[in-house]
C-alpha cells in the first residue's frame, strides 16, 4: 500500500478544508440550534466538484478514486460530522444506485443534477418493523400491467423531506423472500406518496429525516432500478459504511486537536491540566483511536480502488471507527468539564451526533455477527 497521497488527492483534501472553513465552521452551530440547514450547501459542493468525485463523466461527474472521497469526507466531518455523512450518502445511495443500476433514462434524468447538488434524493429501506432484518419489509410493489402500485411506510429516511425522488425497497413478491425485493424510483409529486419529518432528535439536528407514506402509489414498471434480490437492493451500502468510516476519522481528529488546545490553556492548581498524568492518558488514547481509525479507514478505500471484495474490512472500518469516536467524543466532554456540556463548543454536538451512525449502516452488534460469520463460517442468523 503506498501511504502517500497523490497531488490530486491532497488538492480535494485541501478543496474540501478550505470549503468547510468558509461555508461550514462559522455557521453549523446555529444550524444544530435551528435543527435546520440551508440546502445551498450542498448547491455549493456540487459546484466545487466535490459531490461527483466518484460519478461517471459523461454526466458530468469526475470518476475518481474511493480514496479521494474518503479523503473529502473526513475533512468535511471535521467540522460538521452530519455534513461529512450526508455528502459522502449522496455518492454512495444516491449516485452509485443509478450509476451502477440505472438505464440510460435514469442516469439521464437524476445524474447530472445529483452531481450538481441542485436534486436531493432519499434511499428508503426502514420501516417500522424493519430495520436490521431487511427480510422483514412489508412495502409491496405489486405489478399491474405496465405499473408497479406500491403501499407501506418507510420510516428515518434521511433527506424524506427534502427529497426530489426516493429510491424505495420493495417486496415484489413475498413468495420469493429475498429475491422479491427490488427498488423502485419513485418522484416526488406522484399521487399516494406523502411523507412527514422526524423532529426533536438527539442527533444530526440539521439533517433532515423522516418518514415515507405510499398508498396505492403508482409509477411505471420503468421506474425499477436494477433487478431483484438482496445484492440489486443493498449493494450499495457498503460504501456508506465506507463513508462513515472516513467521516470519524474526520470527527477524531476535531477531538483530539480542541482537547489538546484546551488541556494546554486551562489552568488548574497553578499549571495546565495537560500536565496531569491521567488527562494526557486520555490524550494518548485519543491518538492511539484517531491513528489506528485512519489507517483502517485508508486501507479500505485503496482496497477499493483495487476492486476486491472488501466486506470484512468494510465492516472492521464501520465498527472500530464508530466505537473509537464514540470513546473520544465522551473523553472529549471529559476533558472540557462543564464547558464541554455547553454547544458553544463543538464537542456537544459531536458526542450527540456520532450516536447515529452507530445504530444506522449497520448496527455494531450487526457488524459483530458479520464478522463473526465470515471468521467462522457459521451464520448466527436463521435466513
């Protein structure tokens, strides 16, 4: 593996540090305080370039490395962890589905606007009675003649609200079990599909979430994306987990770097808390997180660019990096006493905020049991 980056990785590194400072850092904590964010944002990162790094170039996009999104995700979680996720979901949910599934009249129609950050999509697999166990989908697609009329509910749908299309899982045929799922474009507008947001939340406060409704919802048997079966419904994922992996090392790092700043100021019985032994044994374990997390996080994505099946590694990332933000987040607030209870510092919203792709991509204990699966070769889950 060569550990050093090439100079076009460094200058979307860099395009994604300096983007954050100026349009993220001076802005996210109002944002957490209105539990809402402007959509120009992302308006702005398509015009940078940055949401299309992974996208096919005939649609405008750049057709990069895995490594350079990463690259660009852990930088934009540095300074807004939600951010981080939510630009990296849209490549890895919303472009890379049509990318790799779609007809040339799908790519046509979301691409270059996805790339351009003026469409918003939404991937919606959980229900509410579905989440871990995607067999437990109870949304239908039912076909009739040239339509697929769809009813159920989907439920913590990022984007649900703001969404221009959502891709919708759906059991085609429950006779079938997990060859009857497919997914189905369906655009906002159509008639029987609704939704509703999920607010008072504890965690990604401005991003928005909430819940899909279809009744009788009907849309052309055109519309599907891909064929059916698990792979065609889920393959996608793994490149979130991958996204989310990168975007705590982005978080880590914010961590780390406020709790040396302020370990090195505050003063305490005449000298710095820096200097007492079991604060800098936080500060060791922080480094040891932030530096074992990164090369996880590297690692998987140059094993990505190299087209190998990259699913325990995917799931070591997902797990380990989840875990370790969550510890420095908590030493973090630790560190910081009582100031680190107050959103005037970002530790709060970062402690809150890294609950949420803990549960989602993939629970950790889900992650355990994958890689307890793949080591053992027995299967803990009656499929």
């Amino acid at each position: 593996m060569d550990l050093e980056f090439t100079t076009e990785q460094v200058m979307f590194k860099d395009m994604a540090k300096e983007f954050a400072i100026r349009e993220v850092q001076p802005y996210v904590k109002q944002w957490d305080r209105d539990c809402k964010m402007p959509h120009e944002v992302f308006k702005k990162l398509g015009e940078q370039g940055l949401l299309g790094i992974k996208a096919p170039v005939e649609y405008g996009g750049l057709d990069l490395d895995w490594l350079t999104l990463g690259l660009v995700t852990e930088q934009l979680a540095y300074y807004d962890f939600s951010l981080g996720m939510g630009s990296c979901s849209r490549t890895s949910l919303g472009i890379m589905p049509i990318a790799q599934n779609g007809s040339a009249e799908q790519k046509k129609k979301y691409l270059p606007g996805m790339i351009q950050g003026v469409l918003t999509h939404c991937f919606a697999t959980v229900e509410p009675d579905a989440g871990s166990d995607a067999m437990a989908i109870k949304t239908t697609a039912v076909l009739d003649g040239d339509e697929y009329v769809i009813n159920g509910n989907k439920t913590w749908i990022t984007n649900a609200n703001l969404a221009n299309y959502a891709m919708v899982v759906c059991q085609t045929d429950k006779s079938k079990g997990s060859k009857g799922l497919a997914v189905i474009i369906v655009d906002w507008g159509t008639p029987g599909f609704s939704r509703a947001p999920i607010e008072n939340k504890m965690a990604f406060r401005h991003h928005d979430h909430g819940q899909l409704f279809f009744r009788d919802c009907r849309v052309p048997k055109t519309n599907q994306l891909g064929g059916f079966g698990m792979r065609a419904a889920f393959s996608n994922v793994e490149h979130t987990r991958f996204g989310i992996a990168c975007a705590a090392v982005g978080a880590i790092q914010a961590c780390l770097d406020l709790s040396v700043k302020y370990c090195q100021e505050r003063i305490q019985f005449k000298k710095p808390i820096g200097s007492f032994q079991l604060v800098q044994e936080k500060i060791a374990d922080m480094v040891i997180d932030l530096e074992a997390s990164r090369w996880i996080a590297y690692r998987l994505g140059y094993l990505k660019d190299k087209n190998v099946n990259v699913a325990k590694e995917t799931s070591i990332g997902k797990y380990h990096n989840m875990e370790a933000l969550s510890r420095c987040a908590k030493a973090a607030v630790e560190l910081h006493g009582s100031y680190g209870l107050s959103d005037e510092y970002p530790l709060e919203r970062i402690y809150r905020d890294c609950m949420a792709p803990i549960i989602y991509g993939g629970t950790a204990h889900v992650h355990k049991l994958v890689l307890g699966r793949l080591e053992l070769g027995i299967d803990s889950v009656s499929r």
